[in-house]
C-alpha cells in the first residue's frame, strides 16, 4: 500500500465520495458498520464498562510561588464523556498537561486503572493509552492528512528501528495495517475525501478533525480533547457534538475541555467545574446548570448573593 517512495497510497480524488453516493441505504448501513468495527480500540482493558478508568487524587501542580492546580481530585468512568469546564485560568489546561506528562505534578497522583502514571515520559503515558489534542492545532503541515494520521499508529507498533530499516515482512504487515486503519479514522471523523491532501492546505475544521482522527490512531483507552470547537461556527459545532458522541458510542472514553455550555451540557453525562485551580463543584450537566458556585464563577456574582 505504499508507493516506492511517495508515501502511503490514497484513492483516487473524489473515489471515496462518489462510491458512497451511488450506495443503497442498506449498503451505506453495511459500509458505516465496516469502518466502525475497523476505528474500534483493540485494547486490553482492566476495568469494565462504568468502573473508574482514571483518577486524579490530590493533584497539585505549582509554578514557582503560582498554584495552578491546588489539590484536585475527580475520577473519569469507563465509556464516558467528561466535561471539564472553568472560566480562562481555572487551571483546566494544567491539569491535562500534567496528565499527559507535559507538566510534572508538585503533589498528587493520576492513575489510569489502578496504576499510577508516575513520572512517565510523554510517549510512554501515550503507550499506558491516555491521547489528545490541542487547544492550538498541532499538525504535520507538510504531510498529507493520511500521513498525519498514520504517524499517530506507531505507537502500536512493534518492528524494531532495525526491522523497519531492513523492511522486514512484519514491518511491510503493520504498515499495510496502518494505512487501512488511517484511510478508515479518515472517513470515521468525515475527511476521507481530502486524505491525499496537506494538512496545511486543508480548511480549519477539517484540521481538527484530523487532529481528532491521529490522536484516535494510537487507540487510547481515555482520549482528551482540548477546546476542539474553538473557531468553530455553530453547525460546525453541531457536528462536532454528533462527532464527539459517535466517539464515545464506537468504544472509547472522552474528556472534553471545552468554553461553549451549549455544546458541554448537551454531550457529557458528567462535569467536573474548576475555579482558581480548585473543584468547586461535580455532577450531571442539570446539576451543574443550576449550581450557585458555578454560576457565581462564570458570572462573577459574590456567593452571598445568590442565596
């Protein structure tokens, strides 16, 4: 699957599209489940469907005489979608950096199923199977959307460096199987269409999408999304909100930062709400919805006065 050279080989401009146009309702139904039995995470799991998959205990993340994050503790379950919400400063970014090693935490621990992260390396917590994005798009611009998405399986593969250079029969294996499983996150995430183009050429939502699809590419047992709707326009929003959801429906978990309620309250079961680097409050999106600390953090209005 792969030209002498050129990188991964694509379908022709447009093949993917038009084949979908001209299929049955019943064969579009069959095609639709084919890619999501292909997108599915094959990972062992430790813990069952609603049993806690990571906790953060007592997480406190300083920079110099700041606290960013003061003492925090919350636990995402298994299959589903958790927003972490706060207004700017709140330390909801902080506290996915120091998830996924790109901080040390001061005190505290994260532990995904029982096993605390530690002082993991950024590839390694990768590997354990915590992915995300970023609020500030990260993409290999001059590779194609396929290649992008492509690079983000290898941390599922197993050929040594020499293998690979050699070209061994189980390199040729995995790279096949990658290519597959990339061309099928493509057209999971809606962007199969543009997989032979740059991702700097690409327009901005199908950019994060992309980012979507290569995070997705490692086969992460929690995957992490950092404000995926900014810049988005309200249908774009909408998208994202079925997007989000068909994630989630498809095998994975989710831990969604993101600014705009409307979207967080209409796809997480959970929301855990940050102020100042501390959990102010925890509970379903109707709860949070009519919560005083929380309307007092986003509106300003003293709680005394809420009474």
């Amino acid at each position: 699957m792969t030209g002498p050279g050129n990188g991964p080989e694509v379908p022709a401009e447009g093949g993917l599209v038009a084949e979908l146009e001209h299929m049955t309702e019943a064969e579009r139904a069959e095609h639709d489940a084919q890619v999501a039995d292909a997108v599915a995470p094959d990972r062992d799991m430790a813990v069952e469907i609603g049993q806690t998959l990571l906790e953060i205990d007592d997480l406190t993340v300083r920079f110099g005489g700041l606290t960013a994050l003061d003492s925090v503790s919350f636990a995402i379950r298994r299959g589903e979608i958790l927003g972490l919400i706060g207004p700017n400063g709140a330390g909801k970014t902080t506290c996915f950096n120091a998830m996924t090693g790109v901080y040390r935490p001061t005190s505290g621990r994260v532990l995904l199923e029982g096993k605390p992260l530690g002082k993991l390396a950024k590839h390694n917590i990768t590997r354990r199977g915590i992915a995300r994005t970023f609020q500030n798009i990260r993409l290999f611009a001059e590779m194609t959307a396929l290649e992008n998405v492509v690079v983000g399986t290898d941390a599922r593969h197993r050929t040594s460096v020499l293998g690979a250079i050699l070209r061994s029969p189980r390199h040729h294996r995995e790279e096949k199987a990658a290519v597959e499983k990339a061309m099928a996150l493509l057209e999971f995430v809606g962007i199969a269409d543009r997989a032979a183009d740059k991702a700097k050429n690409l327009p901005y939502g199908y950019q994060r999408r992309l980012e979507i699809a290569r995070a997705l590419a490692t086969e992460p047992k929690l995957l992490c999304l950092d404000e995926p709707a900014a810049g988005f326009n309200p249908a774009e929003k909408e998208q994202l909100n079925g997007l989000i959801r068909k994630i989630r429906d498809d095998g994975y978990t989710v831990l969604l930062i993101e600014h705009d309620m409307k979207l967080v309250m209409g796809v997480t079961d959970r929301i855990v709400v940050l102020e100042f680097g501390r959990k102010i409050a925890e509970g379903v999106p109707s709860e949070i919805r009519e919560n005083p600390a929380v309307i007092a953090a986003y509106l300003g209005v003293p709680d005394d006065d809420l009474a």
